[in-house]
C-alpha cells in the first residue's frame, strides 16, 4: 500500500523550481527584477519597471495593528457577481502554456489546476486567451466542468472576433466574461498574426449590451477609463496594468486604486490585481478600494508544484493569512476593510 503524500508550500515551492527552471526563478522576494525583460515569459516588459513598481507600491503601505476590540472571527466570504464566494481571492488568468512556460507544462493542465484548485478552495478562477485556439476553449471546457465556477477573459480582438467569444461563453454560464484590454498591444498575439488592439466606448458598449453575463473590463489605470468602463454598461473591472509585463514605466496598481474606486466603486463591482504575494497584501487592496483580489505568480508555483491540489491549498494559505491580517486589524469583513486601516503619517 502506497504511502499517500502530504503537499506542502515548502515541497510545492521545490518542484516548481525544478520545472520552472529558465522561466521564473521563485525568488525570495518576487519583485520583478530577475526577470526584467522577459517577454514572451512571464517577466517584465523593458527594464521591468512596472512589474517593480506594483510589488514596491503595495509593499509602502502600512496597516494599522489594533486589538481591542470583539473581532476574533472575521467573516471572509464575499459575493461577486451573484455569486458566493469562500474568500475576497480569484485566480489571475494564466496562459500561454507554449510560448510563457516553454511547453514545460499542458495548456489543459494549466487550465485545469487553476480552476479546480480555486473552485475546491471555494473560489473562482479567471481563464485566458490567446493565440492558440486551444487556450481559450480549454478555459471554457474547464469553467463547464466546475459547473460555471469561473469567468473567461477575452483578449481585445475585434468587435465581432469578440462577441463570438462571449456567445461560447454563454453556453457555459460562468459567473461573468471579462476582457483584458491591458493586452491591446500584447507582443505575443501581434508575433502570431492575431489582431488586438484599443477599444473604443461606443465598441465596448455594444459588447456589454450584445450579452446578459456580467462583462468585466480588466486593464483599467486611470478613473476616466473606469467611468468609461461603467457608462459602457461594464458590471466590474480590474485595476491592472497586466502584470506590469506590457508597458513600461506605469504606476503600481495600489497607487491608482484608490482614486478609480472613489469614482465607481459605488456603482460597479472593482478588482486589482498586482503584486499580491500574501493574505495580508489583499488585506491592503480590500482597504485602497478593492471588492475581491486577484492572485496571478503564487498560482503558477502552486500549479507547477502541486496541481490542483497545490492551488486549492495556496488559496487556504491565503485565506488563513488575510483572517489573521482582518483580526489584528479589526475588519469584520471584506466590505469593512477601508483607508482607516491604512497607516498614514500626519
């Protein structure tokens, strides 16, 4: 009888390395900086400046620690788009199986660890596109078997390549579509022949208004985009610049929240993405403005390391740290969280 094996972060963390060698280093602290200029990859575009600046900006806030108060069992469950969910933490999308990870791993078992893992944590995962059909349609076949647990992203092709998409989509009944229109200049779509590009506002409407699914628009820097998103009947978008691995020298991602979800916050549902590494750093996002977190590297380690089983238990690890971080700093939960646990100087 075969002795069952126990996964750890430290045993996941040591495959990963193994069969990610050349790809991500898993640095001790994962900055960016290593990997600068490593796209196609899963580095920084240029000098790596703003993958830098979206793990130093959320790295420069500080909390508040308070503990005189009753909050000992912090509630993490939180709603998106009508659905339920175990904690404010989604999957990034992760693709690009041949061209970011060099084939070292299937797109399908790519695909599949991430949203089994988040959906056996009691979360979501967002899938990917891109230049292989496969990707995009693995990701579908994937959030179908998870019973609709998941949101697929588009990349931002054109108008009717898009629509085309959503109506794949549909038949799925995921808990929203999304387009990351941060990739409109995305160097491994233009090297494969495949169009994207900006969308304008009155295109964006007409795609909200072509489907009944919640469209996200991922890839929203600045608060007129984001009014832009939400008067082109956007249901929620994703303060992000890609990962910082498109365009060089933007801001980090904690930098800008907190302006873009003062302007529509109330109105649509806002998530982030950037630099988050621990349950604490959601913490800080839920406190700059953010409905739900998304976790893009430590899903790559976790599926590299230990499949679907590797990121069901980094999305407790998560979970474990963000109710600890809520504790000591007194959040009921994610709705609480605000700037009044953010340390600023006077």
């Amino acid at each position: 009888m075969s002795e069952e094996i126990v996964l750890t972060w430290e045993s996941i963390s040591a495959r990963a390395r193994e069969r990610l060698q050349g790809i991500c280093f898993l640095c001790k602290v994962c900055d960016g900086r290593a990997c600068a200029g490593q796209i196609p990859g899963i580095g920084g575009v240029g000098t790596g400046s703003s993958f830098i600046n979206n793990v130093s900006a959320l790295g420069a806030i500080r909390l508040n620690m308070r503990t005189l108060h009753s909050v000992a069992e912090p509630a993490l469950e939180s709603t998106i788009f009508g659905h339920r969910i175990s904690m404010p933490i989604l999957g990034g999308a992760v693709a690009g199986a041949k061209v970011n990870f060099q084939g070292c791993i299937s797109t399908w078992d790519l695909t599949w660890a991430q949203v089994e893992g988040a959906h056996k944590a009691g979360t979501i995962a967002l899938t990917g596109d891109g230049p292989q059909a496969e990707e995009y349609a693995m990701g579908l076949e994937a959030i179908k078997k998870a019973g609709g647990a998941g949101m697929p992203i588009i990349k931002p092709r054109k108008p009717e390549e898009i629509i085309e998409r959503i109506r794949l989509a549909e038949e799925v009944e995921p808990v929203a579509v999304g387009i990351d229109v941060d990739a409109a200049g995305l160097i491994n779509m233009r090297r494969s022949g495949q169009f994207v590009g900006p969308l304008s506002p009155s295109t964006l409407e007409k795609i909200c208004s072509s489907t009944k699914l919640p469209v996200v628009v991922k890839g929203i820097m600045t608060k007129d985009e984001a009014i832009v998103a939400y008067e082109a009947g956007a249901a929620g978008i994703v303060v992000s610049n890609h990962g910082g691995r498109v365009l060089d020298h933007t801001p980090g991602t904690a930098e800008v929240l907190p302006e873009i979800a003062d302007a529509v916050k109330s109105k649509i549902t806002v998530m982030a993405d950037g630099g988050a590494r621990s349950g604490t750093d959601v913490l800080k996002f839920l406190a700059l403005g953010a409905n739900a977190v998304l976790i893009g590297r430590p899903v790559v380690w976790a599926l590299m390391g230990g499949g679907v089983e590797g990121v069901c238990l980094l999305y407790k690890r998560l979970a474990s740290e963000l109710e600890i971080a809520m504790i000591l700093t007194g959040c009921r939960s994610p709705e609480v969280a605000d700037k009044s646990i953010i340390y600023t100087t006077k």
